[in-house]
C-alpha cells in the first residue's frame, strides 16, 4: 500500500486499525498458549511441587531458588551433566550436519548426469516423519535384533553394544542425527551455492586458484550468512530435540545422553505415582534460559537482523 | 585426473544416497517380510519372493485394538483441526504483517519472533498441568488447542514473506474495483497465495500427526481418543512388536504413507520456501 | 460525467514534499494530463485523486461532491494502473466483470457490459484467457476494459502506456484518444513522457518537484511556458537556450551573448537573461543572409524527422580581439532542425533567428512576458 512510514502516529492508526483486529487471534494464542506457560513454569520451578512430599501435589509451597541451589550444588545432582550433554548434544550434531551439508552440496554443485534424481532420494529421510524414523532407528541400534549389528556380523565385525556405553551411545545418536537433518542442510547450501555467479570461479581460476582456494575464497564467504543462520537454527532445534534422546537411549546409559529436556519429562511424566513437577519446570526454565541466551549472543555478534520490514 | 573426480563424485553421491535410503528400505522391507526378525542370523537384505507376505498389514489394519481406523480418525481429528485453525491465524497474521503499517509493527513482530524461540517441548508441562486444572485431559479440545499453536508463527511469517511479493497495486485496483480492505484480503489477496497456503497448512498438520510427547501426557486414560503415533509407540514396545518388527514397520508405512505423498506432491513448494528464507538470510 | 477540481493539494513527507500547494479544475469530459519528470509528484497527486494517498493539506472534489474522507471504493473512479494489475487467477472475462460482481449486478447484465467492452477494445478472443498468456499490449486493453466498464465519474491513468513496445505504443495512444471522445468523460493521464502529453491532452498540466508550474492547452504551452523549466521540457527537440546579458545600445536595449544580438523590447535595465528558442525557429543558410551569423557545423544528429545540427558560432571580432578569437571568448552554440544530410561536420553555415519566436527568461528561470526581440531596430 502507500508508504506510511512517514506519517503520524494518529494518521497511522486511523488508517491501519484493522491490522490489530486480524492479530488479535494471535496474540491470545502467544500469550495463553506461550508467554503465560512460561511465566507458569518458572512459577512452579520455585515452588516444591511434587518435591515436597505427599501433600505437596495439592499444596505445594513457594520455597525460592532452593531447586536450583540444590541442582547446582548437591553431589548428586545431574544439572552439569545436563548442561555438558545438552551443548554435546547440539554442538556436536550442528557441526556434523554443516560439515556433511557442504560437502555433499559442493559435490552436487558439479554438471552431473542425474543430479536431480540424486538429490530427490537424498530428501528421503527428510520427508518421512521424524518420530516414526527414529523409532525405527532405535530398534536398528539394538545390540541382539538390531539390524545395524547384523550387517557388521555379516561382513565380519563384531557386533557393538550402542546403547551400553556412553561413546558409543552419542555415536548413534549423532548418525541418527546426521541422517534425520543432512538433506534439508544439502538442499540449503546447495541453493545458495547455485547463487553464486560462476564468473567469480572463472576468474579465481584464470588467477591460478585451485579448487580448495576457490572453495575458501569464495564460496564459504558468500555461504557465510547461511552458514550462521542455519547453523544457529540447528543448534537451537537440536538442542531441544526430543525424540532422538528419548527413543533410541533415554538418556542413558545412565544419565551419559540425557539432556534438559528429556530429564524434565522424566521427572514430569514418567516417575509413576510421584512426578516431580518442581525440578521437571526448574530444567525446562534453565533450557530456556540457555537457548534465549545463545540466541541473543548469536544475533548480537553477528547482526542477524534482517530489515525485511520495510 | 578429470576421470577420477567424476567417479569419486558419483561414489559420494551413491554413498549418500544408500545411507539416506537405507532405513526406509528396511522398513519397507520389514514390513512385507515374513521372517521372526528377533534372531541375527535372519537378517536378509533382499528376501526371496516367497518370504513376503501382506500379513503384517493385515493384522495392523485388523487385528488391534484400538483399531488402526480408530488411531487413524483420532489423528486425523486433531492434525486436521490443528492445521485448520492453525492456518487461520498464519494467514491473518501474514496479511496483517504484510500490508498493513501499523504502529508497534516493528515491536510486534520482535515480539513473536522472540516467542517462537520457546522450544515447543517446554511446555508440555505447563500445558499439562494448565489444562488438568480446567479438565480438559483426555479431550479432543484440550488437546486440538496447544497444537493449533505450534507453527503460527512460523506459518505466519511465511504467509507474510509470500505476500509481501504479491505487488500493493493488485490490491490497489482491487479497492478501486470497489472492495473494502477486508474483502480484498479475502476475495483477491488469499486465493493469490493459495501455494504458500497449502504449504503452511501442510506444516500445521504434520507436527500435531506425528507427535506423541504431548499426546501421551494427555490422552491418558481414554484409548478410544489415542492417535496414531500413540498406537506406533506401543506396538514398538511390546513384546508382539519385538518379535515381529514387521508389524511395526507396517504400521509405520501406513501411518506415513499421507505424509510422504503430500510431500512428494508439494516437494518444488517446500524446498522453493524453505531456500528462499535461507538465501536471504 | 463531472470534473475534478484541486485546492491546495499538499501531501509532505517527513523528508520531502511531493505536493506542493497543487489547485486545478479539470472539466468534465476533458482529457487532462499530468506531465512531470520522475519524483515530480505526478502520480501522487492521482492517487490523492483516487483515494490511494492522504493529502496533508487541501481538498479534493469530485463534481461537486468533497471526497476528502471517501475511501477509493466510495469515490466512483476508475484506475487504469502502470502495471495493469490484472487479477493474475482469475480470467479476462473474470477480471472485467469483477466490479460489477461485487455490486451484484445480475448476470445477463454482466455478461453484456463485459463482452460490449471486449469488442470495442478487440480483446474479444482473449476473454477466457488468463492474465499470463497475453501480451503487453492487450493486458493493457484488459486493464482499460476493466476501468471502463465500471462506467465510473472520470478516468485516472498512472502512465499506462509506459510499458509497452514504442510501436504499440503509437497506437495505443491514437487508440486511447478515440475511446475518449467516443466515451466523452473526464480523463486524468499521467505520464514523463511530453510527446505522449502533447498529442493526447486536451490540457497539460506540467509539473516540477510537486508544483503545478502551468496547466494550459498544449499549444500554450509550448507557445507562451510559464517558465524555463516548462519551455525545456516540452517540445522536441529540446528548445536552445543562450544565457546572456541586456545591453544599452543607444536608447535601446539588445541582448547579447557572443556573435548574437537581438534588439530587445520590454526590458527594464542591464543584467543577466537568457533567450530561449527552439530548434525550428533557427535558420541554416549556406550564403549570408541578413544579419546572419557565421557558424560551424560541430555535430549532426539524425533522428529522422527532427535531425538536428549542432553549430558554433564564430565568435565576433571585437576591439580588444581583432581577429575576432581571444581567450575570454566562450563560445556560443546552438542546434537547429534540418534535414541531416545537407550538412556535414565541419561545414560553414549563417546562422539566423526568428527573433519574433524567442522567449526570454530571468537567471532564475521565470518568463519575462513582456521582453521580446526584433530585428527591426526600435
């Protein structure tokens, strides 16, 4: 419409008012069904919910910060750990998918016969409903029926116990990982690859570049914004990525893959008779603070802010 | 030397193509076979005809209970749902976001973009505990609401990108023509947007169909209302399950098989979207 | 059906003023346009007209009907949009019908308006047809179908002519005039391009960084502009204009720069001014006529029908330079119409004037009406 940017505060309300009639469903959607359930949990994160005892199902009491001081300082508590795996977690599987991401984007980015062929079944893993493959996938990690262990017996390794130690654990994990994600972060990379005017190859080329050179000097500049958005998304996702963790070791063994998310479950829904409400909402308020916090950081170094707003 | 790159490009390619295909191919043969998959040694990468059979789609679709249609109705209920209202909200807040120049626009959209950096999954909690209060546990309603919240803002900016290209004078010559801004959004501005449309409903369907963290919390104590990812769950953690994988890879192919479909019909609209918002960025 | 009139039309921004205290009556059934550079403020001014902008300050009226508070779709006016702005999912027949749809017009009637209107613009074939697969050219008939169908109290074109090829473009514009006077309503035409406004308007209106600096017929224009920046932009090839000074000779006046002289009547006193005089008022000779000036030929420019020479004036030869070259001496070019072969670079020519066509302008661009020049001496 006509650039209003220019007029006056009233002149601008008389005219676009309607705008907040169609973002009032929204907004009570966000603040019902977003902000208030935060500003709920950590309500609850300060009380003794489901911690205090029988009686503290229907009266609980606010008790302060003694959830999180008792997290952080008790020897037998596992917030480090959480925090340890949560960052193993995303860091480790965001620099895998960038790596795997590049390199099979570059690989693509060639005139080859059948690219397209390749890249539609590559997309394969990624169009299939996550919760159903990892499923699968747990069941292929198993160390006596898993399929994976099967296939290395057949070509005559023996089989690996996964889900028993914590290294091999994260291993599975991280491939699982990998191939839930790597098509979207090809399909990104290769796009944006595709942008980039040949003639600048040509030139580099004319010059005395050799592909490493021209892959350093010129594609990851250009790729650098994507790399950063994407790679901060993926950290963000991951990082709060459920199913991977829950289905295929439950956080263990032990507590060795357990992340914040996947340990306020637990103690919410999957203690029996005797949920711990409290420490379940005091994990998902330290994740948030942990997610809001890198995000912030990232936005900040970086000047993400698009002006897509006029 | 030229020789050699192209070969070693098509073995990455293949590699990367057999390790995407690999598990699905599992499935789908898993799920055809007749094998117990419960022992090592059966593990057969291609069957012989005479090891596959229907009978694992049989007894899905047959023999459980709650029935396969029934977990089919229940998910179809909440995505559908869901994705309805979800749609509704993404294409209001687009259009608002879009074409209008409101004061606090700039505010508003920090604003939800800051709140859809909460991770989904933190607030099963609240949400359960919220909604145990008002007794909405083991409701279709109490459970079609939080879904109906999830891609909204995600939906929402999308709608807004896409509008954002369709050019302020068709809306112009529509207000000429004699609609009022309301009608021109409704008779003019949204059937133009009819693909990123689709795609946002899409989006707004699949997260609710495939979830089960969320269900599982709610939906307790009724089967009659359990979705399809609560059945999936179930039969992949019990003993028939475990023996006969078949029976969950069957599921699993009939519990994708409107997803991958839609998916495969759409796929120029999802990779179009999804690299237009990543090049930019 | 009923004319427009402006009063004191401003719309300012926070950076700048694109309307600048804009008054004018456009009459029923004329063909109005308004003709202006980029960022003039042309086409600000008919969306004010339409609907589309706010003004800051002033009135608009339609008829006599004041429609400042009258939303676009309340105004009864028809745009017919630069980039035509067809429906892009809907088809021709879909996309001319649709203002009547909306009035809910019956269907019958519907269906005759449309089709009436296809067929006098010829886009009869193209009804079933989406936007996409016409041409530029008959996207823009569609366009005007769609505005005239409406049958609306006076046409508003923002530059509908601009995207098309320059030859539909020529009859697009024969075409446009016709529609007017078999439609005989109002038109307001905007455009940047000044032979499109001189052959189309019955009235021009000129505009320069939002103000109206004349609106008259375009013979008036051309032959009486308000200013310097009017008389440079209208006409082609662009009019000649020498800066120079008024100097006593005698009782009188002239006008002097350089090797050219014109008595001058109507001066007030010495100081700077600068003749303009268009291209076909300067005469090419090839032997020296009465009071004609030598010159070089330096540049001949075939554009078919208006070629033009570019010349140099050999300068005068004076007291303090005999020879008639010194150093101070800026030379005084001009160009001419004339058929582009009858010279070449480097050719002698007389220069003459037709002093009676010269206009005179002030240093800061303002017509001196009352100066004029003769070469009879006064």
């Amino acid at each position: 419409m006509a650039d209003l940017r220019d007029q006056s505060l009233r002149f601008r309300l008389r005219r676009e008012w309607p705008a907040y009639i169609y973002l009032i469903p929204t907004t009570v959607v966000l603040l019902v069904l977003n902000a208030y359930p935060i500003a709920y949990t950590v309500y609850i994160s300060l009380t003794d919910f489901g911690t205090g005892g029988p009686h503290s199902y229907l009266a609980y009491r606010y008790i302060g910060l003694t959830n999180y001081y008792t997290g952080f300082t008790t020897g037998a508590s596992i917030s480090w750990s959480l925090i340890e795996n949560s960052f193993i977690w995303a860091g480790g599987s965001v620099a895998l998918f960038l790596i795997v991401g590049l390199g099979l984007a570059t690989v693509l980015n060639q005139e080859i016969r059948g690219k397209t062929v390749y890249r539609t079944l590559m997309m394969l893993p990624w169009a299939m409903p996550a919760f159903i493959t990892i499923l699968v996938w747990d069941n292929m990690w198993q160390y006596e029926t898993g399929i994976i262990n099967g296939l290395l017996s057949q070509v005559g390794v023996a089989p690996v116990d996964w889900l028993q130690h914590p290294t091999t654990a994260w291993a599975a994990l991280f491939v699982t990982n990998v191939w839930l994600s790597f098509p979207f972060y090809t399909v990104v990379f290769l796009a944006t690859m595709q942008a980039i005017p040949k003639e600048l190859y040509e030139a580099a080329s004319i010059d005395g570049a050799g592909s490493l050179s021209k892959f350093v000097h010129i594609t990851l500049p250009y790729l650098r914004p994507t790399i950063i958005f994407v790679g901060l998304m993926g950290f963000l996702f991951t990082f709060n990525n459920f199913y991977p963790i829950f289905l295929i070791t439950s956080g263990g063994p032990g507590v060795s893959t357990q992340i914040f998310i996947t340990q306020s479950y637990k103690d919410a829904f999957e203690l029996g008779g005797s949920p711990a409400f409290s420490t379940a909402a005091m994990y998902s308020v330290l994740d948030f603070l942990f997610v809001m916090a890198i995000t912030f950081i990232v936005i900040w170094r970086t000047d993400l802010t698009r002006n897509w707003l006029k | 030397m030229r020789i050699a790159k192209r070969v070693a490009t098509h073995v990455i390619l293949i590699a990367a193509c057999l390790f995407a295909l690999f598990p699905i191919y599992f499935i789908i043969i898993t799920s055809f076979s007749t094998l117990p998959i419960a022992s090592i040694t059966a593990h057969v990468l291609v069957p012989k005809p005479s090891q596959l059979t229907l009978a694992s789609y049989h007894a899905i679709l047959y023999d459980q209970s709650p029935s396969f249609a029934s977990l089919l109705e229940n998910s179809l209920i909440f995505a559908g749902s869901a994705a309805a209202i979800g749609l509704g909200l993404a294409a209001f807040t687009g259009f608002a976001l879009s074409k209008f120049q409101f004061p606090g626009r700039r505010t508003f959209v920090y604003f939800i973009l800051i709140i859809s950096l909460f991770p989904g999954f933190i607030m099963i909690l609240p949400f359960y505990l919220m909604f145990a209060k008002i007794g909405l546990i083991d409701t279709y309603i109490g459970l079609i609401i939080p879904y109906s919240a999830g891609a909204v803002v995600f939906s929402g900016i999308l709608v807004k990108n896409y509008m954002d290209s369709i050019p302020d004078d068709i809306e112009e010559a529509a207000l000429m023509d004699g609609l009022g801004r309301t009608e021109a959004f409704f008779r003019v501005l949204l059937p133009l947007c009819l693909p990123i449309l689709g795609l946002a409903a899409f989006l707004a369907f699949i997260g609710p169909y495939t979830d089960y963290a969320l269900a599982n919390v709610f939906l307790t104590a009724d089967p009659t209302k359990w979705t399809l990812a609560l059945g999936l769950y179930n039969i992949a953690n019990t003993d028939t399950g475990q023996q006969n994988y078949g029976l969950v890879t069957a599921f699993a192919m009939l519990m994708s098989l409107p997803i991958v479909a839609f998916y495969m019909a759409f796929q120029r609209y999802i990779i179009g979207g999804l690299t237009l918002g990543a090049v930019r960025g | 059906m009923t004319g427009i009139r402006l009063e004191h039309v401003t719309k300012r921004f926070k950076t700048e003023t694109a309307v600048d205290d804009v008054s004018a009556q456009i009459e029923d059934g004329e063909f109005v346009v308004i003709l202006g550079a980029s960022g003039s403020g042309k086409s600000t001014i008919l969306r004010i007209i339409a609907g589309l902008e706010v003004q800051t300050q002033g009135h608009v009226y339609i008829g006599d009907m004041l429609v400042d508070d009258y939303e676009p779709r309340d105004r009864n006016l028809a745009m017919v949009f630069q980039t035509y702005a067809l429906y892009p999912h809907l088809s021709i027949y879909q996309n001319i019908a649709f203002s009547l749809k909306i009035r809910h017009v019956p269907r019958e009637e519907i269906d005759r308006a449309v089709r009436q209107v296809a067929a006098r613009l010829g886009i009869s074939e193209t009804l079933e047809r989406r936007p996409a697969q016409l041409s530029g050219g008959q996207r823009q008939r569609v366009a005007l179908a769609r505005a005239i169908v409406r049958n609306p109290e006076a046409f508003l074109l923002d530059e509908p002519l601009s995207n098309l090829d320059a030859k539909i473009r020529t009859t697009a514009r024969i075409e446009l005039k016709r529609i007017h006077s078999e439609l005989k309503q109002t038109f307001v035409f905007v455009t940047h391009d000044q032979a499109e406004a001189m052959t189309l308007a019955d009235r021009l209106a000129v505009l320069n960084h939002g103000r109206l600096l004349q609106f008259d017929t375009p013979q008036k224009i051309m032959s009486d502009p308000a200013s310097q920046y009017v008389a440079s932009f209208v006409g082609s090839p662009e009019m000649v204009f020498l800066e120079g000074n008024v100097v006593t000779k005698g009782t009188a006046f002239a006008f002097v720069d350089g090797p050219v002289e014109l008595p001058l009547m109507g001066t007030g006193g010495p100081g700077q001014i600068t003749v303009g005089i268009r291209p076909w008022d300067v005469v090419l000779t090839r032997e020296s006529r009465d009071g004609g000036l030598l010159g070089r030929v330096t540049g001949v420019e075939r554009l078919g029908s208006s070629d033009q020479i570019f010349i140099d004036l050999m300068p005068a030869p004076s007291a303090a330079s005999p020879s008639g070259r010194g150093p101070e001496t800026a030379t005084v070019s001009l160009r001419a119409l004339a058929r582009a072969y009858d010279y070449a670079v480097g050719d002698s020519v007389y220069v003459g004037l037709d002093a009676d066509r010269a206009l005179f302008f002030d240093p800061q661009g303002h017509r001196l009406e009352s100066v004029t020049a003769s070469y009879r001496p006064a």
